[in-house]
C-alpha cells in the first residue's frame, strides 16, 4: 500500500477529523502541518479549495473531510468505520451532514456573533441541536456509548472535534450543554478515553486562545 500524507492544521476541526480516522484504523501516516494564515504557493496542488484536511495516497488526492474519511475507509477497510446495512449507512451519513450543516455552522455563527440579539438567537438553536442529537440520535441508535450500535464509526469522529472546542463557547458565550443531554455527555467522556483522542488531544487554552481572534470584540482580541 502507497504511503498516506495527510495536510492538516491542528486547530482545524475537519483536519482533526480525518487524523482520528487514521489512527482509529491504525493508517501509518505522514504528516504535513499547513499555516492556513500562511499557505505555501504548492499547496493548490492537494488541495484546490484551499482547505484541510487533505490527503495524498499514492497518487490519489483526496479532499473534504467526510469524503477524505470515507475514501479512507474503503482503502483500509478494517476495521470497518460504516454501517454495513445501507440503511444505516446512509444514516450515518445524514448525521455527518447535521454535523456539517447545523451543529458546525450554529457553533460558529455563536462564537463570532458580537450583538446580544444574535447571541440569543444561536444560543436557543444550538440547545435544539444537542437536544435534538439526544432525543433523535442517541436514543433511537442502540445501546452503548457511541453514535451507532456498530461501535465507534466516521459519526463519532465527525462530530468529536467540535466537542472537543466546545471550551470556547463556554468560555467566551458561558453556554453549557443542556443538563437533559445525558447520552451525549456520556458520548463525549466515552470519546475523551479512547487512544486515538488521547494522542492528538489539545487543551482548553490552545483552543481558547485561538478562538480570541474572533470570539471577542476585535479591539479586545487586539489588546
């Protein structure tokens, strides 16, 4: 099998995606940390959005997180990190693309808002979001920790990078998970244990600092 090189950035919730992927499956793998502030003029060439994570297989190129990790499942098809049943399988992907469309862009949106208005806003559609993920996720998935009863899949590591930032929004917004979110508390210290988060983990203040630049007032993030 050719030699896998990931270009990842470790404050990138995407990039951290596809890291755990590998190391969940054991992927021996080369890593290339790219400054997103400060591109290189050849990055274009495994990468033509512009973006992390990417990876190079051979002379595949592969690129977009949820597509990145999916190639990486085929490739190395064990232990396997999708449903068998198409059924759930196409599950897991509709629960990857809330996690792209709403979780993400909800969490986001919250964290760089500056009016109070907005604030308020985001901050009751992002407690829908995690009651939502428990009562229609969690709940109706099976038993056991993770998101699917197969065990831990690409579900798991979609969503795990964002928790594992969720620090900046209780630091700069003072937002908690909702205290009826029991599954997904349960999920986030089931996740927090295994090896492979574990290695690559960050704390806290790696990720509060960075979040500076656009969590607070842009004067105060200058001072």
């Amino acid at each position: 099998m050719a030699q896998v090189e990931i270009f990842s950035a470790e404050v990138c919730p995407y990039a951290h995606r596809t890291r755990l992927a590998l190391l969940e499956k054991g992927v021996d793998f080369t890593l290339t940390e790219i400054d997103l502030k400060n591109k290189p003029s050849w990055f274009k060439d495994v990468s033509p959005y512009g973006k992390v994570p990417s990876v190079r297989v051979g002379k595949d190129i592969v690129y977009e997180s949820a597509i990145v990790n999916e190639y990486i499942d085929e490739v190395f098809p064990n232990p396997p990190m999708m449903p068998k049943d198409p059924a759930r399988r196409a599950l897991a992907r509709v629960w990857i693309d809330f996690c792209n469309t709403r979780l993400n862009v909800t969490t986001h949106g919250y964290l760089r808002a500056q009016d109070t208005e907005t604030q308020v806003k985001l901050r009751a559609e992002l407690d829908a979001h995690l009651r939502f993920m428990e009562t229609e996720g969690f709940a109706k998935m099976g038993p056991g920790p993770y998101w699917m009863a197969e065990g831990v899949t690409l579900v798991d590591v979609a969503y795990y990078p964002s928790f594992e930032r969720f620090c900046n929004i209780e630091h700069y917004r003072g937002y908690r998970i909702p205290d009826d979110c029991v599954r997904l508390k349960a999920w986030i210290a089931a996740m927090r244990e295994r090896p492979s988060v574990k290695s690559i983990a960050n704390s806290a203040d790696f990720y509060i600092k960075r979040a500076a630049a656009y969590a607070l007032p842009q004067k105060a993030a200058a001072e």
